[in-house]
C-alpha cells in the first residue's frame, strides 16, 4: 500500500478519489497527456467540489506518488499548471477503471459472508456457503491465478 493510500480514509474518499475521477474524464473528453492551466484547474476544483488550492496540493502528490504521470510547471508568468498529465495504471486501479494487479481472494470472502448473512433463505444460504467452502478449497495462488486471468479477459488483454 503507497503512503497515499495510508492517508485518512475520508480524505482519500472526498480529494483524492474525485480528483482522479475527473482528471480521467477530462482525459476521455480532451485526449490523454493533458495541458492543465488556472481555467482546467479551476474546473477540476468544481468537479471534485475542492478549494483550488487542494487541487493543487492533490495533483503535484498524485504524480509524486505515481497516481498521475505529468509534471507540474510553473510559466513565467506566475501560471501554475500540469504538463502531459494522465491517469497512471495505479490511477486507473484506484478508480476501478482497470482491473487490480493481485485479486484478493479475502475480499470475496468478505462478500460471501456478508452475503451468508443476509440471506433470505436456508436454501439460498446453503448455496453461498458451498461457494465460499470451494473458493477456500481452492487455495490463494489458484485463486489469484484463476481472478487474474479473468479480470485480464474482462479488460480484454486475456486469452479467450
């Protein structure tokens, strides 16, 4: 885990997060490798509903610690701004656009059992426990084996 994402929970959910969101749709509006001026900046700021001083801090620590790919400048005339600014991978992971790099097979766990425990019916719950029996049974390297190979497919990178 980056020290980014040893940050404070709310403030990775409130600044961070939205900031990547939408550094990432402006990069689907405008092209990848984006030139941020005062205006982009403000409007990053309104869309992540942030103080743009915020953003600022924000976006030179996301390329800092390789959320972003950029550069920070500053012009000559005082103009601060992102140079060749996009979405990294561990960017697009954070936001859930691309898959994560090791499936956790306790993150299924969890599901399953809150999904045991919120069943409506013995036969439904029945059914979630063998799952969750056979996903212990098949052990953490099949398992992250077996995830990764599809969430590459799911992204289309994977054999058919």
């Amino acid at each position: 885990m980056s020290s980014l994402e040893q940050q404070p929970f709310e403030q990775w959910e409130k600044e961070v997060l939205p900031i990547l969101r939408a550094v990432r749709r402006m990069e689907e509006e405008f092209g990848d490798k984006l030139l941020l001026v005062e205006g982009d900046l403000e409007q990053l700021a309104l869309e992540s509903a942030l103080p743009i001083e915020r953003v600022k801090f924000q976006l030179v620590r996301l390329t800092n610690t390789g959320y972003l790919g950029g550069e920070p400048y500053r012009g000559g005339d005082g103009i601060f701004g992102f140079k060749g600014l996009f979405v990294s991978r561990d960017g697009l992971e954070a936001i859930k656009v691309w898959p994560g790099a090791r499936p956790d097979p306790d993150l299924l766990l969890g599901v399953l059992d809150r999904a045991i425990e919120a069943a409506s019916s013995s036969d439904e719950r029945t059914k979630l426990e063998k799952l969750r029996d056979a996903v212990v049974g098949l052990g953490r390297e099949t398992f992250v084996y077996v995830m990764g190979e599809l969430a590459k497919q799911a992204a289309g990178q994977g054999l058919p």
